[in-house]
C-alpha cells in the first residue's frame, strides 16, 4: 500500500492572514509593510542586486557601481547581452538593461519591513524575544548605514616627516574656493562641486553685489586635463590664452574606475563691474600630493584688490594639528611583503600635546574624527627611494562610527537567543521523542 | 624578468650536463638519520623561519605538482622508489648530473613540447608525460636550448590577459615558472661542486700558497679578491694577477643571482639583524668588505659536506652544517616551532583524516543494512570522530605553529570548514538520529581535504606565509575570519542535507516514512538556522574590521557582497519557509542552491581580481569552482525534478485507493 504524504505547513509558520484585506488604505499598506512575503521579495531584490553589482565593478568600477547600484533608488544594470541577431536589427548595437531596484529603495523598504513587520506588528512573547531584539539590531545597522552615507566625510593628510596640519582633504570632492588677500589674512568663500555640476550644461553665474566683479562657470567636467591647442586640431571645447601667451583647453575624459583618480575642472568668466573688463580661465582641481607642487589660483584684479580662483578637493578644518614625527615600514625579512606601517604623531590642540602611534587596525579616534594609516611614500616605483618618507591618513568623520560594532553584538545575542530556545523547545518536543525511537 | 646572468645560467647548466638518454638512475639514498636531521635545518624564506622539509616541499609542488617524486632507478620503467621532498631537494643540491635526469615538469599537451622542441613519441597521449631538466637545457640540432624557446613563449603569452590565453598558451606559462623555480634551484650551489686554480703572484699570496681551493675559500678571500680587482683595474695585463679576475668574477656572478633562501643565519641578535643571508647576499656583502665571520663557518661546512667524496663523511659533514645552523637560530630565539613544522609536515594528520573518513563513509554505508541497529549507528559516529579528532589537531598544531587563529588564508578554510562541517553533522546526528547527517559528514570531510590538498599543490605556496600588514590583528582574525568560516561550514553542510533529501525524495526512498523525511528538513533548517548566526555576525563584524582598518564600515566590495549574499539567501529561506511560501521541497531546493551562494562567496569574488580581496587563482581553482555549480545545480535540479515525478506518481496513485476503498 501506497501511503500518501500530503506537504503541510511548518508548524512554526505563523497563523494564515485572514483573506478579507481592511478597507482602510493606510491599513492595508500597514499590512503590506508587515508582509512576511514582502520581506522574501525585498531580499531576493537585494541578493539579485547585490550579485549583479559584484559583476558590474569588473567593468564600472566600485564609485559607478556603488555610487549607481547601492545609493540609488532604481538601477538599469546593462546585462551586456546585445540585442541584435535577435531578429531586432533596429536595435542592433543596443545592449539589454534591465531595471532594478536600487539598493537605497531597497533598503527603506527593508526599514519599513523590518520596523512595522517585524517590531511593531511582531507578537511581543517571549518566544520571539530573539526574533525581536535581532530586528531592532538589524535596524540599528540600516540606520548607521543610512547616517554615514548621509551625514559623514572623509578626506585625507599627507604629512612628510615633521611637518604639521590642521586641516583634512577630500580624496573625491571638489570646490571652488574664491579667495581675497585681507592685510595678512586670506580670505575664503568656497562653492561646493554639487553647485557647480550645474554648470555641465549651462552656466552657473554668481552675481553677488558685495563683489565688485560677477563670476560666471561653465563647461563642467568631473574629469578632464588641460592641453594646449595645436594649430592642426580643432579643440572639443572653448580655447582659452594663459597669462603666458599659450593656447589651452580642457579635454574631457570618462569618469575613472576609482572616483579619487577624477580630475575635475570648468572654465571661469570674470567681469569687473566698474570697467567692464572681462578675463576667461581655465580652472583644473590637480591633485595635491606631498611631492606635487602646489597649484596656483587663478588670479585677477578687480575693486583694486587681488582675487584668487582656486578648484581644488574640498577642505576641512580639524579640531586639532597633528605633526608627523616618523614613519616607519618595516617588511617581513628577506621579502618585500610589507609586515608593519607605523606613523608617530603629535596630536596639538590649545591646550596639551600627546604623541600617539598610528599604524594599520590602530586608528587614533579623537574628537568625532578618526585617522587611519592609509598610504606612505615616496613609492619606490616612481623612482623616489629613501626618506624623508611621506604618510597618508585617512580622516573620517562619522556620527555613526561605532553603531555596526553595537548593532552585530545586538544581533549576535538576538539570534543566539532564539537559536537556543527553539532548539531547546525542539528537544522537548514529542516529534524529537519519537525521532529517537527510530535508534534502538 | 629574466636576465642576460640567468641566460648565461641556463647555458652554463647545459655545458656542464652532457648528453644522456634515458638510463637508470644511480640516486644515491642517504641514511635515515641524516635525512632527519637535514628535514630540521632552518632556513629563512618568504619572510619567516621553517624546516627545509617545508620549503622542500612547496618547491616540489610548484615544480612538480605532485607531493613526491617517484623514479624508476633500474630502468625497467617502473617507479621503484620515491624520495620525499627533502630527499628530493638534497638530490639536487648534492647530485645534481642526477638530479637533471629526474622525470620533473608534468606535460599535458604535447603541443607544449612540440612548441619548445622537445621530442617526444608521435601522438598525443591520454594523460600526461614528465620532462627531465636535461632534456630542455640540451640543445637542439639547430643549437636552440628548449628553455630559451620555453622562456621566450612565456614572456610573450604572458602580455595576453588569462582569459584571452590558450590552453597550450597557459600550460606553457605555468611551464615557464616552474622551470625558473627549479632553474634557481639547480644552480644555487653549483659553484661549490667544482674546485678553483690558484694562479698567479696575487692569488697565491691571498690564498697561502695554495693551487687549488675551493668556493668557500674564494668567498672568504673574497674581500682580498676585491681590492686586488680595485687596484689593478687599470693594469689588468700584469702577469701577478694571475686568475684573480677570473676568481673575482665567480663571486660577482653568484652575487648577481636571485635567491629568497637565507641559509647563514647572521652572528647579530634578531632585533639587529632579521634578515639570513641567502647565498648571493653573503658573497654580496664579502665583496662590499662586510663579512661575518659565522656565517662564512657555516658556509666553510656546507662546502665540505659538498666536497666529500665518502657518502658517510658527506653525512657527517652535512649534520655539522646543520647543527651550526641550528645552534645559532636557537640562540637568536627562532628555532622554537621548527621542528613541531617539521613534525606537523610529516605527521600529515589532515591526509590521514582523509583516510579515516574514506573508511568512515563505508562504515556508515554499512549501517543502512540495518538502520535501527545503535551499534552500527553508534560505530559511525565513532568512525567519523576519529577523523574529526585528527582534522582538529591539525587545524590545532597550525595554530600552534604559527602562534595564530586557524584561519589566515584559503588554504586553511578547506580544514577549518571540513572540521567544523563535520562536527556540526554530528551534533545534528545525535539531535536528529535519522542517519543522514551521520552518511553525509565523512563525505563531506573527505571532499573537503582532499581539495584542500589538490588547492595546495596546484598553489605551490607556502601555505603558512606570514600576514601582510592589514591582517596583522588575531583579534578579528579569531572573530570575524573564524565567524564568518564557520558560516560557510554551515551553509555548506545545508548544502548537502537539502540536495540529501531532493534525492531521498526523488528516488523514493523510504516513501512511507513521512516522519524521517521530515526530520531531514529539520536537520536542514537547523544546520540553516546555525550557519545564518556565524554567517551574518561574521559578514558585519568584517565590516567592523574594516571601519578599524579602512575607515569605512561597508564598501561594496566583492568579498563583502559575497558574504551579504550568503546572509541574504539564508535569510530569504528562512522567512519564505516561515511564510509558508516554500514548504518542504522548496526550503530543501533553496538550501541545495544555497551551497553555489556560499561557493560564490568563498572562492569566486577573489577570481574577479577587483576589490581589496582579489588574491589571483590559477586557471584549475576556476575549472574546480565552474565543475562544483555544475554538478550542484544538476543534482539539486535533477532532485527537484525526481521529486515532483514521485508526487505525480502518487497523485495518480491515490484515486485509484480511493476508489477501491470506497468500493469495498
């Protein structure tokens, strides 16, 4: 005789919604959000999402992939299937996108889920103790991610042996620094580079009657480089003659694979308002590295004051000075496999100074910022051998720096918790008794 | 890149090998005890302190692909011997004309040697065929030496990217390194088989009046040497010089050469001086007039370990050198866990784990001729234990040995999965006592470590190199590297329960015993359940590492989406199952695909080469990992499918009784 098993539903599977939805509309949206299934579709969107991410950043780049794919609210992934042989000729040379969810929709999504589902909606027994403590880590960990990406910075300091700074910079961001001498100090009004991407396809004038001149930028890029103008090519974008007599222009590039190596540039429009003088340069945001020249600001006269243009990666102010003392790199012996990046500093603030040791897994956390050993120089593959050497720290400044650290202690008892409580329930259970007997 | 020097090498090697056909082989064995003693010398190499046995041995598997070297030595063409690594190594340092007739570079493809004009039988043989170092650096007729063609093909297909390269194109190229490692090998200590002619007025008065004098003795002299050279730079016909140039010379050659093997420990404390001196970096330092008079001692016995005739007073001589050796790391304090490598390479408890569970998996096949037997039950726990102790106290001398967590790099993950794998089987086993957590731990145990041994062959690393900068901390190495492997463990052995009971099911296994199926799933979601906790903890305790060491929590890199993968599946399965979304097929099949997610996450993200995880593979970690989605997704297909087929079988089945029931 053939016995009939018939599949039935996980005992612990939670009782069936009724069928009948609530006329309420916000209710019925409630009852979305609290949707178990929701939760299943959302996580299937995130892991489709997050492989196809992984595969982009073989062609993207991580900056296009995170910046396009996880921070954005819908993504058109490009399958790299072309559509002709398809029988669709007239698409051919179209290559197939599908659209996505991008990861930050997804991720509210999963905050709404999680919070209304999965806490609020939950049934607070004790049984679900562990279920409820892991939520409300999980949410801890989405809402960490949600302040970094909004309200955090990070930047570098290069510093050669005994030198000393205040200040931090940007390893993408730009700005535009407009800067007047005022006696001994300098003056300073910077625009950020979000302002001034306005300016890709139109201009961005800034006509402030404190100025005694109006300011037009225009021709964006986020990468280019200058080049000077041959007498055999026509230039791709407007020429401009430089206070020494040469012809320049800014060739645009694509944006590089990794974000920091973009050099961003726009060309610049003075007019004085007193004589009606107009002066044009071109403004390019070059690197600055310890053993790169600083660049000089693009300079005018206007109101009988001298004026300075400077694009250059957005700067910001420490609340303390750190010197370098030494750098140290120390390889594991005979290799050139490096063993060890150390970096003594002095931290300076009004009051006191303390030397401190840097170097990898030990950042130096202080006052909302942390400094971590990131790079050192001069490389020996450009050439420059020997000190005095260079090191790099990156400088992050995130309100949420330590919320991941308690958000996976949260969910480490959460699910620890109920782990053992079902298991236990599970061994006292009569189905595990009767699993036994088959044993003799 | 090679160099005119290691040209001039290759040359200078085939000079000295005439030509032979393929004889015998007179390998002279050398006694128990000196082998011993020779498997504990210490060297320096890749950036720490080992047992010549393991540099011996990572040579081998690069230069060899194998874990030994077998020979024929009567020439009745079958292996009648087998040197071990050291063996192997010693043969080619000591007897090197024999050496160079050792069946050593593995050839698949005869267009290989076709390509670098070797010759060889007509036609294409089914497997593969050994080349001797002999036969590439013998010359053509046309006066071409095979390493040179070989080199020559390998720097030019080497510009082309991997994917881009032919299968001939990229064995040649994995040829080509082999050869070079074992070319470096070859004529590291060639200059001191040959005695050196003192001639001329300066010679003989820096060497004491002697005509004859050996390698050991010009290095020493080697400063005298220099300032001879120096002096009479401009004045290079005046007859007192006699051969100094020549002698001068020898040492600026040996100077030039590359080697990564320290092998004279410096008289200098540790502190002051970490770096041994390899064999070019000591004559280097003689003739820059930095000499340390130890480590010319210890050069001065290895010499008359090479220059005696007698194989006893060779022994002798060669357990002298040693002894120096090792006396001198003891006093620099880096001596300690040499011999506990040594004794960790030799006892091999992974390979005899794998033993072990090959005997285990019979002995819990047995156990289904009588599944309610608790003896028989119990002898398959205990069978599978035993190999579970000796995987763990493998995992546990490595750690030892290296004063580490058990995991610092794939290699390590293999053990340290397998054991955890199995040990979470067991434990599931004794919950559940279905026997089918119990069937599948040695299987899972054995696949495990024998892939982990097949991964460090095809590698032909040093499986316990020491850490790069980053991951020096054995705070989140013992927690996030650990957590984040025994998730792996875990979703794996989910892996196998789930494709356990699609073909359970498929095959109609135990139709009637609804309860047994059940309890499969339940093992299923539970090791599931188990893995998601170490899965999840260890994929954001990683971040937690990296805001430590990078400033950032989450960057999308590979690796971390690879591990954002494995939680996201197991948490899509859990709540689909809680939703009822999936039942018991689905939760099985989904547990099944899982495995790939966790295969993906483990080893695929590091083949993208992008990311900060991007470690480079060779072309058979690809193969393996493509072969292993294959095959899983064609078992958990194929089950899938067999599953719905008995239920269809069933359903037909069921109106039948019905309706003989109603009518009786």
């Amino acid at each position: 005789m053939t016995a009939i098993v018939t599949p039935s539903a996980p005992s612990y599977a939670p009782s069936p919604v009724p069928s009948k939805s609530p006329r309420n509309p916000l209710l019925r949206v409630v009852g979305l959000l609290a949707s178990m299934k929701l939760t299943v579709v959302i996580l299937l969107f995130f892991g489709l999402l997050t492989f196809v991410g992984t595969l982009a950043q073989k062609t993207l780049g991580l900056f296009l992939v995170q910046r396009d794919y996880f921070e954005s609210f819908l993504v058109r992934h490009d399958t790299g299937i072309e559509l002709h042989g398809l029988g669709l000729e007239y698409l051919e040379g179209l290559k197939l996108r599908i659209p996505l969810p991008g990861g930050y929709l997804l991720m509210l999504l999963l905050f709404a889920n999680l919070m209304v589902g999965g806490v609020a909606r939950l049934k607070w027994r004790w049984r679900n103790f562990g279920i409820l403590v892991t939520h409300l880590g999980m949410a801890l960990l989405l809402v960490a991610g949600f302040v970094k990406l909004h309200y955090s910075y990070a930047g570098h300091v290069a510093l050669y042996e005994g030198a000393q700074t205040s200040t931090m910079v940007s390893f993408h961001d730009f700005e535009l620094a407009l800067l007047r001498q005022d006696g001994t100090d300098l003056v300073e009004r910077t625009m950020p580079a979000d302002e001034l991407a306005r300016a890709a396809d139109g201009a961005v004038t800034i006509d402030d009657s404190k100025l005694p001149f109006v300011l037009v930028i225009d021709h964006w890029y986020e990468n280019c480089a200058p080049e000077q103008k041959g007498p055999m090519f026509d230039a791709p974008t407007p020429v401009v003659t430089d206070p020494s007599g040469a012809a320049v222009y800014l060739r645009p590039r694509e944006l590089a694979k990794e974000r920091e190596q973009n050099q961003a540039g726009c060309y610049a429009s003075v007019k004085d308002r007193a004589t009606g003088q107009e002066s044009r340069a071109v403004l390019w945001g070059a690197d600055m590295r310890p053993f790169e020249e600083r660049r000089a600001p693009f300079t005018f006269q206007s109101g009988g004051q001298t004026w300075g243009l400077d694009l250059r990666r957005v700067t910001w102010d420490l609340p303390f000075a750190v010197r370098l003392e030494k750098f140290q790199k120390t390889d594991h012996p005979g290799t050139m496999t490096p063993a060890d990046f150390r970096s003594t500093v002095s931290v300076l603030d009004d009051n006191s100074e303390q030397r401190v040791e840097i170097y990898m897994n030990h950042p130096l956390r202080r006052e909302g910022h942390v400094l971590f050993q990131t790079s050192w120089g001069p490389n020996p593959e450009s050439g420059m051998r020997g000190p005095p050497f260079y090191s790099v720290f990156e400088v992050a400044s995130n309100p949420s720096d330590d919320w991941p650290k308690w958000a996976s202690y949260v969910i480490l008892f959460g699910l620890v918790f109920h782990f053992v409580q079902k298991l236990t329930r599970y061994l006292g259970s009569s189905s595990h008794s009767a699993k036994a007997a088959e044993i003799v | 890149m090679r160099t005119p020097l290691a040209l001039f090498l290759f040359a200078l090697a085939a000079c000295s090998l005439p030509a032979q056909s393929r004889m015998p082989l007179p390998v002279q064995r050398w006694d128990p005890e000196t082998l011993a003693s020779m498997a504990t010398l210490p060297v320096q190499e890749g950036g720490r302190i080992k047992p010549l046995s393991s540099y011996a041995a990572h040579m081998l598997y690069l230069v060899h692909g194998r874990r030994d070297m077998k020979l024929d030595t009567d020439g009745d063409k079958k292996s009648d011997i087998t040197l071990t690594p050291t063996e192997w190594l010693m043969a080619v340092w000591f007897q090197p004309d024999a050496a160079a007739d050792f069946p050593l570079f593995r050839i698949e493809n005869v267009d290989v040697l076709d390509a670098i004009g070797v010759a060889h039988d007509a036609g294409q043989r089914f497997d593969f065929e050994y080349v001797t170092y002999r036969q590439l650096v013998q010359a053509t007729p046309d006066g071409v030496q095979p390493v040179d063609t070989l080199w020559e093909l390998a720097g030019n297909y080497s510009k082309k990217k991997p994917e881009m390269q032919a299968p001939v194109e990229a064995h040649i190229i994995r040829t080509n390194i082999g050869v070079d490692a074992y070319g470096g090998l070859f004529t590291m200590l060639s200059q001191m088989h040959a005695p050196f002619d003192v001639q001329g007025e300066l010679p003989n008065r820096a060497f004491a009046g002697k005509t004859t004098t050996d390698f050991a003795e010009v290095v020493r002299h080697g400063g005298q040497l220099a300032q001879i050279v120096r002096q009479y730079r401009n004045n290079t016909s005046d007859p007192a010089l006699g051969n100094s140039m020549l002698l001068a010379s020898v040492l600026t050659e040996v100077a030039q050469r590359r080697s990564t093997l320290g092998l004279f420990p410096p008289s200098a404390g540790k502190a002051d001086a970490p770096t041994w001196a390899t064999l070019p970096a000591l004559v280097e330092g003689v003739l820059r007039g930095k000499q340390d008079a130890q480590q010319l001692e210890v050069l001065s016995m290895l010499q008359a370990a090479i220059s005696a005739e007698e194989p006893q007073a060779r022994s002798a001589a060669l357990r002298s050198f040693r002894n120096a050796v090792v006396a001198s790391a003891t006093m620099r304090g880096e001596y300690a866990k040499v011999e506990l490598e040594n004794y960790y390479l030799a006892a091999s408890w992974h390979y005899q784990a794998l033993h072990y569970f090959v005997i285990a998996i019979m002995v819990v096949a047995l156990g289904w001729l009588s599944p309610r037997s608790k003896w028989l039950w119990l002898t398959g726990l205990v069978a599978t234990s035993v190999p579970l102790c000796m995987l763990i106290a493998d995992v546990v001398l490595r750690c030892v040995v290296r004063g580490r967590p058990p995991i610092l790099n794939l290699y390590d993950t293999f053990l340290f999965i397998a054991s955890i794998g199995v040990l979470a089987a067991i434990v599931t086993e004794v919950i559940t006592r279905r026997r089918v957590a119990i069937s599948l731990a040695p299987l899972f145990g054995a696949l495990l470590v024998a892939l982990a041994r097949a991964f460090e062959v095809e590698s032909g690393e040093d499986q316990m190199a020491p850490l790069q900068a980053v991951l020096d901390t054995n705070y989140y190495l013992a927690t996030h590297v650990t957590s984040i492997n025994m998730g792996y463990a875990a979703g794996m052995f989910a892996s196998f329960l789930g494709t356990a009971w699609l073909w359970l099911n498929a095959v109609g296994f135990r139709r009637d015993d609804a309860v047994f199926h059940k309890g499969v799933v339940r093992a299923t979601y539970g090791v599931t359940a188990f893995g998601l906790i170490f899965a999840v903890f260890g994929t954001i305790y990683g971040g937690v590492w990296a805001n430590d060491s990078w400033g950032r929590f989450w960057g999308w890199d590979p690796k971390e989406n690879g591990a954002l993968l494995i939680c996201i599946a197991q948490v899509a399965l859990l709540h689909a199952r809680m939703s009822g979304l999936v039942r018991d097929l689905g939760f099985c099949l989904g547990a099944a695909m899982i495995g790939i997610v966790v295969a993906f996450s483990w080893f695929h993200v590091n083949l993208l080469g992008i990311g900060l995880h991007a470690y480079g593979f060779s072309s058979a970690t690809k193969v393996a990992l493509f072969n292993y989605y294959y095959v899983q997704t064609g078992l958990a297909a194929l089950g899938f499918v067999g599953v719905l087929w008995q239920r269809s079988r069933v359903a037909a089945v069921a109106p039948s009784i019905r309706s003989s029931t109603a009518a009786s």
